[in-house]
C-alpha cells in the first residue's frame, strides 16, 4: 500500500472519530503520532468555525502539545484545575488493535502519558487505517518498554526471561538511543510465541526499572478503522475491562 493512501486513511479515521464523539465543553485527551495529528487538526478546524466550543485539551507528548500551540488549542495538564484529573474522553493512534480492541502503542515513543491520559478518561477512541489490525499482538510490531537508563540490563534480563527478544531503541539523526519525553530509554520487545497480551501488561510492569510498558488491554475502545475504499468502520466494545 502506498504511504499517500494510508495518509488519507489516517485523515478519514480521525475526522470520523471526531465527528462521532467530540462534543463542546469536553475535556479532552489529545494522543501523539501520525494518526492522532490528523485528529487534533479536525479539531481545531471545528473550533475556529466555531463548531466546538470550550475544549480543554491535554496533550500527551511535546509533538502534540507544539501542534495545539500553532493550532491554537487551549492547552492544560491532567493536574490542572480545570481538568481534576480526569478526562471525558481521549482520542489516539495505534500500532496494532486486535478485535477485542487492545493495542500496542507507544511507536512514537509518548507511551507514558497516551497511558496515562488513557486510563483516566470516561471514554477512549482509537484511530488508525486497516493495516494496524493483527489478532496476534507482540509478534509482528515491537512493543515499547520504557525503562530507567540505570536499569537497562536488569531490565532485559527479566523480558528475556519472559520470552522476549531485546532490541534497544536507536535514535535517526542522532547518536544514541531513543530519549523520552521524561528522560528515559525504550526497549522494544518482541514475542515468538502467542502472548497474553493482559497478562504481559501487568507482568512486565512488575519489573523493578520499567516505567511503563506498551500493551494497553484495560480499556474498551471505540475503534475508528480506515479501509482502503474509503469506508471507516466504527467498532463498539461491550465495556471496560
């Protein structure tokens, strides 16, 4: 498929997902990457037609908060008063979605805060085009660990105990690895076998040095797909889990 295609699908899930839930006044959880951007830019479309009204955003890295900048998006944190902590509803991208609606994200590296924002919000819609979906998550796309710098080989260790192959997150353009938002490294983890994709997700979070780890599995989100004919599919699941 090419790149152009999947950039129009990505437009097309996003707009469909904030015409569908985003209302004025909401709160509003703004996810990072190549599919949650076409979103926040929808948004401020809306806004300055004056179509929405009185969002709070709160964005979940430095590319999304820079983009609201220049888009004019008031912009807050989880801890401001204004939001309290809790969000009505957070909008984002995904690497892989299976049918049950768990994914892998953090690919941009903002894993940290999209879990965050995620699970404080009453309400979660995952935006990407038809290549993202994959029933078996962790064996195709790498899911990010974000770790501790001090504690990189304690860390890989106990993930290779788990069954998994370690790969250090490089940077491009720029000796070294990968650093996060907060000062931290990512390793991404791959799988052999079928996992439990729940399971992981507390296991790996047990580990001493890791931050937070890439499978997002608590959730029940809505699902805006992009096919390749131009149709988004909206899938509903039954609940939080």
């Amino acid at each position: 498929m090419e790149q152009m295609d999947q950039k129009i699908m990505k437009k097309l899930a996003a707009k469909a997902a904030v015409e569908t839930l985003v209302k004025s006044g909401m709160k509003l959880g703004l996810g990072t990457g190549s599919t949650a951007l076409p979103a926040v830019r929808h948004i401020a479309l809306l806004l300055s037609a004056g179509n929405l009204r009185d969002i709070l955003a709160v964005p979940t890295s430095f590319q999304t908060s820079i983009e609201c900048e220049k888009l004019g998006i008031p912009l807050f944190t989880l801890n401001s008063r204004e939001i309290g902590g809790r969000l009505d509803l957070t909008i984002d991208g995904a690497d892989e979605v299976d049918s049950r609606g768990r994914c892998i994200k953090g690919g941009g590296g903002a894993l940290l805060l999209e879990k965050i924002a995620a699970y404080a919000s009453a309400a979660y819609a995952i935006v990407i085009d038809e290549s993202k979906c994959n029933e078996t998550l962790g064996l195709k796309f790498p899911v990010p660990v974000e770790v501790v710098p001090e504690a990189r080989i304690p860390v890989t260790l106990a993930l290779e105990a788990l069954g998994a192959e370690v790969v250090l997150r490089e940077a491009i353009r720029k000796a070294g690895p990968v650093i996060t938002d907060h000062g931290n490294i990512l390793l991404d983890i791959k799988f052999r076998d079928v996992v439990d994709p729940s399971a992981l997700e507390t296991e790996i979070n047990r580990i001493p040095g890791v931050v937070e780890n890439g499978f997002f599995t608590r959730l029940a989100p809505e699902v805006f797909i992009a096919h390749a004919d131009g149709k988004v599919e909206h899938r509903k699941q039954d609940a939080r889990r």
